[in-house]
C-alpha cells in the first residue's frame, strides 16, 4: 500500500516514469537484433544412422543423396 500513497502523492513522477519505460522498452526493442544465428549460404543437415550389422557397403547402398540446387535431401532406399 506504500507505493499506492507514494503515486497519489507524486502523480508526476510516475508518469514522468511511465513514460520514460515507453521510450526505452521502443528503443531497445528496435535495436535488438531480430536474428542471433549467424548467416548461412547453404543450409545443412546431418544424420547419424546406425544398423547393427549391416555392413558398410550394404549402408551406403541404402541412402541415396537427391540434390536440388541448393538443398540436399537424404532418403532411404527399400
């Protein structure tokens, strides 16, 4: 209840301060960068696969590599 009396008493200063958090809340929300990942040419993704006893080759015979321009897609054979 202190700060209700403290606002009835001084109505300036809380608006005076209301004021001062708009201007501030918008100028930092403006210079805020909109994207903390750094830029990338190509985007890429990796998976890790693993089949208990499937030998290498069989493997690499089982994924195939489709690439579209820039995106590479990585599907499975059956």
């Amino acid at each position: 209840m202190w700060i209700v009396r403290l606002a009835l008493r001084r109505p300036y200063t809380f608006v005076v301060l209301a004021i001062l958090i708009l201007i501030l809340g918008t100028l930092s929300a403006l210079r805020t960068p909109t994207d903390i990942f750094p830029n990338i040419k190509h985007p890429r993704g990796d998976i890790i696969w693993n089949f208990t006893g499937l030998a290498p080759a069989e493997m690499a015979n089982r994924i195939i590599f489709l690439q579209r321009g820039n995106l590479t897609t990585v599907c499975e054979q059956y």
